[in-house]
C-alpha cells in the first residue's frame, strides 16, 4: 500500500509551500483542502473510486488543483494533449470509455462531443461538494493516469501509470538528484504530459514547492533561476537554448541554490551543454517516456560534458538492457524493466502486451558504453537507412547546431530511388546563410553518406507541447514542397 | 523486485567515498569488491543463497565489509549483539539454525559452543574465494538479517528483516531528512543494532559515505562535527549529552553542513534539546525499533523545542494508530504498520504472530496531541532502557529463578544519570545467600549491560490478584528505599 500522497503530505508537513501560481502560494494543508473541495464535486457528480474522466486544458493552478482533486478522489484521469483535434480527443474518450470530460472555457470548441458528458471547468467549480470519506492508503495497482502515446506503431494507446509506477519513479530520482530543505521546481511543461505531471508527483511526495507558469517563459525562468527561487526546472533541447540566450545577453548569474536543470524529450546537443556550463548551468540529461512514468536514466551535471549526448545510467530502481548486445557499444533495441514502467494499456489495446518477460521494448537504440553510460541513439521510428547504412538523425541535428549561425535543426528521411532514403535538414538559422557552406561544415564532421542531401530553411521547427522535435512533421512538408 | 544495493550504487557512483575507518577510505567500487572477495570466501565454505550465518564481533572496517559480503552473496545474517555470553550465543545460534559463526579474534571464548562451525574472522580472511555469479535483483520479501529482541515475552526472538523492510525504511528517512551532495554519517553505533546496520543500509541506496569507529567517542565526534567531514550522525541520549559537554567545554562551533542528529533509543531529556540548540545542534528525535527496521517517526529540529518529547510525525511510508484512542491526546498502545515492519519471527516462534490485522503491537504507550505528534508516554511498563540498549526485566527473572536458592525474582528499572536506566533486581530466597553470589551466576548467562546493578532481598513480590507481578510497585520500593 502507498500512503494517499496529498493526505499523507499535508499531514506531516502543512504550512510547507505547495504551489504557486501568478503571485498566489497555497500551503500543502490549503492544497489538500483545495483538493478535497474538488473531490467533492467529482463525487457530486456520480464519480467514485475508479471512475474515468478527461481532463482537457491549458496549464493553470485551476488544472493542477483539479489533478490533485481526481488523485484524492480515486478517481482515474484522462490526460488529453492540449493540442489534439476534436478527432483525435473523441478517440480517446471512446477508446478510454471516460465517464465525464472536464474542460477549460477555451477549449469548448475541440471539447465538443457525443461521447460523454462534458462539463466546463468554470461550472464545475460552482457545484456543490458532497463529502466522503478519503481513502488514506493505496493500492500499488491502482491507477492514477491515463496517457496517450503513439509508441512505435503510430496507433494512440492509452498507458495505463499506476500509484507504484509514480512513486518509485519519484523514488529513483531523489535518490539521483537529492533533495534540500527549501527545494522548489519551476514548471513550465504542459501538464497532461509525464513531463508536467511527474513534477506534481514528485513534489508532493518529496514535500516541496511547485512554481507553476502557463507556458516555457524564458525570461522568467531566467529570473526564476537567477534569484534562487527555484532549484530545479525541466527542459527539452529548444528551451534550454531559448533559456541560454537570455542569461547569456544579460549577463545574468545562476543562484548557487538552482541545481538540477532536468533535460528531457530527446538529446541535447553539446553545444548547448558546453555554453550551459559557461553559464554555470548545471544539466541533468534524462531519458525516459510516457510508458516509464519519467525518468529511467539520468546523466548527473558533473559528467554533462565528459559524456556528451549520453542520458546517464539507469536509476536506482530501473534496469535497462540493450536487447542482443554481447559487450560495451554493441547497438539494439533500449529494453526497460523496473517499479516505474507502464503495467499496460486500457481501451482496445488492453490486451496488447507492453512489457515481454518483464522488459519494456522502447523501440529505441541505444548502447552502453565501457562505463555503463547509456547513449540512445536515436529513436526507431527515426532511423533513416540509407543504402544499408543506418543514419540517427540526431547526430546529424547535433552536428547543426554546432555552427554559429545555426538556432536550431531538425532531420528527417526524403525518399530515394537509389538509396531507399537519405536525410535532409531543416534549419533555422540567426542570420542568413547559405547550403554550401553548411554543407561544407557538416564534411568535416559526418561520413559522407549521413551528409544531408537537401538543406531547408525554415522559420521555425514543428514542435509538440512539450516542444520535442515532430520529425514526422518535417517529412510532411517535404513532401507538400515538392 | 529490488536491485541488489552495492550493485547497483557501485555501477552509479563507483568513485564516490563509501566507507572510511580509521584514515582508509574505500569507494562504492572498492567497497564492492572486498564485498565480493569475502561472498567467494563464504560460496567458498559451501554458503549459498538463504544460508544462514552469525556474526559476532566489535565494529571495524572488516565487519563492515562482511556484513556487505553477506548482502552481495545472499547469506542471511544473524547479528549477535557482542555482548552477549556463550550460553546467549548458543541459544540465539540454535534457535537460528546457523550454519557457522564468523567472529573476531577477541570473541573467541565467548564463541565456544557446539551448535556450529565457527571460524576466527583472520581465518576466514585466509580462504580461497570462489567466484559466482553475483544476483542482480532481491526479492522484496528476502530475508537480509536476523536480530534477537526479547519482546514482551522475555524470550529472545529472532525479527526477521526483509530487504522491503530496510529499503522502505532508508526511502521513509530520506523524504525526512533530505539528501544533498556529499553527505556522510558518522557511524559510532554498534553494527549488530538496527541503529547502526540501517546507517550502512542508508549510506549505500543514497551514495553516501559512512564514517565508521569502534565506539563512541565524544572528542572525536565533535571533531567530525565541527570540522564539517559528516553532516548526520546517530547518538542516544547518554551519547548526546557526552558529547554536547565537549562541544560546550571546547566552545566549539558545529559546521553549518552538519544537519542531522538523529536521537533513538528512548526519550531525550528536555535539558539535553535546549542545550543542542544553543551549541547550534539540530536534534531528529526518533522512534522505532528493531521490528520496525529502525525509523518509524522522527521530529524535526525545527519541531525539537516546540514539542519537547515527542517522536514527531510517522514518516512518509509508515503508519502510526493509538489503539483505542478516539481524539488527540488519548493515550493507549502504539500501533504500528507499512513496508518497514517486519513479517515475523524466525526459529521456535517462526509461528509467533507478529502483526495483528496487519499492525504490530509495539507495547508502548503513547498518544497523538492535536497537530499529529506522537508522544511516547511510557515504554512497556516492564522495558528499561539503558543507553540505548533494550533490557526485558523477564529475561533476568528468568536467569535469576534458575538460581537453586531463588524462589522468585522481580526486575524493574531505577533511574540513573547516566544511563537513563539500569535493572535492579528483587529477590525471594529459599535459604541465605548474598548479593555476589547471585552476580555471579548471572555474569556467566547475562551481557554486562543486562546485569541488575542492585540486589535487594524481600520476602515476598508485590503481586496482583492473580499472581502477576506489579513490577510498578517494585519500583516505587526502590524509591522508598532511598
């Protein structure tokens, strides 16, 4: 059994910050009763232990005190990506069978559908609550959240992370990252994601402060930082870069309490590393996915730039294997076992096996090296072959990056004739700059066949919410050019 | 599952400082591999997965490093407190099931005994070790150690440890006390207690380092303290007040990395905590015992003055009740649940019901005041506790009524500045006998710190009315007596 996380915080630490958002802290006792006023209307509402419902909206203290609402309730969550047309979010509340979808004003437009009951949040808050009896204690199996992830096969699935698959996630980490008296995370990930919701979790179990922001801010995240008013944030490659370039052009100092800069959503180029140390940064590169409720393996900031592009070892409770490799630097498939990853899917995928003997298959590559550092090389659905050589679009994206007039790259596969597929870049340059000295750039640096074989210059890069690179998008508009 | 410690932490952070004895430092790599040298040594001597062993000796390096030896190769351990006589050795030995005591030169006479083979610790040193494959993963329900506790009964019991119990123990302190970079504890426990076995247990899942001594010693552990070398360190009341006398005679200043002074074993006296706060000493209070693989409750510092005597909150994955008790402040006897207790008694009470509906008995009285503070009232009207050490007043009955000229005896506490307690015996005999005699024939069947420090002859026991014996009123006698 594992302690009801809100009830048992509030508990042993009441008056310690929660959250805070635009100006306004609540404590974990005024976050429990928050809660607990959620719950209540969720109950008012016919929801019980173990009903489904769909939340949908941006990132608010409103979301996050419904999230802890539902938790307290029992009630099982549906997080619904912010961006998904109104197609793609009647999928899910098909597939999932939600009982109720619960959305923010704005987004009553995408929400509206035949499925199920829809309720928005403003009336939501004017029910009135019906009081139960909360459940202080869990089952390990029981689950809290519902995401959906295309994983290898390009189908939604909906991944069923239970109360154990969070808190032994939350486990591993503190045990990597520690925890200080004080401690306080800036979160500006969306919410529905395990990027955003791991940060609630972890705090809540750990006792400390969420500083929640509507969106990626880089300038406040930069004072955020710079004043010490938080010690660690989460970030993907684009918005460290974003947030670099802040502190670089003001010249600003990181407080010496901020220590974690968590980098998740893919590898982070070195270049960035190697300025971020400058900065006085310190870089935690993590790799981890929806399936392992976060983070699996977590490269420490002392070993940021003696481990380029590596995602560190895995942590204290997860174990990863390379699937086929007999020694250091063989490649295959990043297979994942542990207390963290996914016990399966729900809705008409329920039957589809995640895990095979145990292991996770992440339809990664990756390799360990004579360290016992794991470097993944890029993900599967990525892989570019070209002539029976095997191309990572990331390292030819990294290799981008170094240049200086380059902000940011992203590389897909074109279709060829002669070689089944080769790559091609999609760049966003600082000033202009031409394909052939580009390419002249990347000679000296890449085998000749993972040169790309086509330059595009772009205003910006396709993202998702949480700003991971959709390389799939970039193939889209090669084929629109042509 | 959980992954074997030293395994896993040594693959995470093989360079950090692990353990320091005497000016030698061993990193989580070395300390893995003198592990895995003394694991052949016992695979060597037929020792294989669940085999039984007793461990007998003082605290050095070289226990350290077989107790994690025993762990890498799976051998259970049964912690043989060294003060014990041979006639207490053999009865923990027999009951169980050892199938070899490894014990430290000096313990040989004390290790004379016909249950099993015994082996000098030197020895054991000289073997050829055998070469295995080492398990990567423990079950949670794995047996680590065995430590003998009288209980309620008088009879010494086996507890049973769980590598659950342990693991969830060190990750309940953890969400308490924090973890920072460079962390170390300042081991002057005995190694056979849980006080000073869970500080080895805690050090390895965190990555920490343990800085281990033969015994307490006030001066040097004020030089630790002060000088910033460890920023947590276990003590009892008796230990605590030794070494604030240093610290106030010397004017010395605690290092302001220092922030854990864990206090077990019993309460502290309120004059101890206020002068801690004056030498700038953070006191953790705490409550828990051998079943309960250490910690169950522990008070902040910044909680020390403003509840003087209270144990503070149960931590994150245990769970407190008063039995009985409806409303804050109703006394009545601890209860005790969660992945840190144990799951039963080995030997002849393998059949001993530990856990009543899932909650352990603890004996203890106490109360929750009105913000969720336990107080322990009173120990088990019959446990004295001297130092830091548990004494079962029916366990020296039972050794006193062996005696031919004794026709009962009766044992309670009597205060002492020094100890907290001691035993004082009452004794009805058959024919005269006097007061040295009688020690003698405990010294031979006691530990030292067991042996009644008085003896008073009486002709009767004060007795309810069926018999039992008021061991209360035994002790207002002695206070009549003075």
């Amino acid at each position: 059994m594992i302690p009801n996380w809100l009830l048992k915080r509030a508990a042993l630490t009441p008056h310690a910050p929660a959250l805070t958002f635009q100006r306004k802290t609540w404590s974990y006792l005024q976050l429990k009763e928050e809660a607990a006023d959620r719950a209540g209307k969720l109950r008012a509402l016919g929801l019980e232990r173990g009903s489904r419902i769909a939340l949908l909206g941006g990132t608010s203290a409103e979301m996050a005190l419904l999230i802890h609402g539902c938790l307290l309730a029992g009630v099982e969550m549906v997080m619904l990506n912010a961006r998904l047309t109104a197609e793609e979010i009647e999928y899910q509340l098909q597939d999932s069978e939600s009982e109720l979808l619960v959305c923010e004003e704005a987004f009553r437009n995408q929400a509206k559908q035949q499925i199920c009951q829809t309720i928005v949040y403003d009336e939501f808050l004017q029910l009135e609550r019906e009081s139960f009896p909360l459940e202080q204690m869990w089952e390990e199996d029981r689950t809290l959240t519902i995401m959906y992830t295309s994983g290898t096969t390009g189908f939604p699935k909906g991944v069923r992370q239970t109360a154990e698959n969070h808190t032994s996630s939350a486990l591993s980490a503190v045990l990597n990252s520690g925890l200080h008296a004080g401690d306080a995370w800036l979160h500006m990930m969306p919410l529905f994601h395990i990027s955003g919701f791991s940060i609630l979790a972890r705090a809540v179990l750990y006792g400390s402060e969420v500083r929640l922001f509507e969106k990626f801010d880089a300038s406040a995240a930069a004072e955020e930082i710079t004043t010490g008013r938080v010690t660690g944030m989460s970030v993907v490659a684009v918005t460290l870069e974003r947030l670099l370039t802040v502190i670089e052009n003001n010249k600003l100092t990181v407080h010496p309490k901020f220590r974690t800069l968590l980098a998740g959503g893919g590898p982070v180029p070195v270049s960035y590393l190697k300025r971020a140390e400058q900065c006085g940064l310190p870089v935690l590169q993590t790799y981890g996915m929806t399936e392992t409720s976060s983070q699996t393996a977590t490269l420490s900031a002392e070993d940021a730039l003696r481990k380029p592009g590596s995602a560190g070892k895995p942590l204290f409770f997860t174990e990863i294997q390379i699937d086929g490799a007999d020694e250091p630097f063989d490649r295959g498939e990043i297979l994942i076992k542990g207390p963290h990853v996914t016990k399966g899917y729900i809705g008409k995928h329920t039957t589809a096996e995640a895990l095979q003997e145990g292991w996770l298959h992440s339809g990664d590559i990756g390799y360990f090296d004579d360290e016992g550092f794991l470097f993944v090389a890029d993900r599967r659905s990525d892989l570019i072959i070209s002539g029976g050589e095997n191309i990572y679009p990331a390292e030819i994206e990294a290799v981008l990056a170094e240049h200086p007039q380059v902000a940011e790259a992203g590389v897909c596969a074109m279709a060829s004739a002669e070689w089944g597929a080769i790559p091609a870049a999609f760049v966003v340059t600082r000033s202009p700059i031409n394909a052939e000295s580009l390419m002249e750039f990347c000679q000296t640096r890449l085998a000749s066949y993972k040169l790309p074989k086509s330059f595009h210059f772009v205003d910006e890069l396709p993202r998702n919410a949480s700003n991971k690179l959709l390389r799939k998008e970039l193939r889209e508009m090669l084929t629109a050019e042509k």
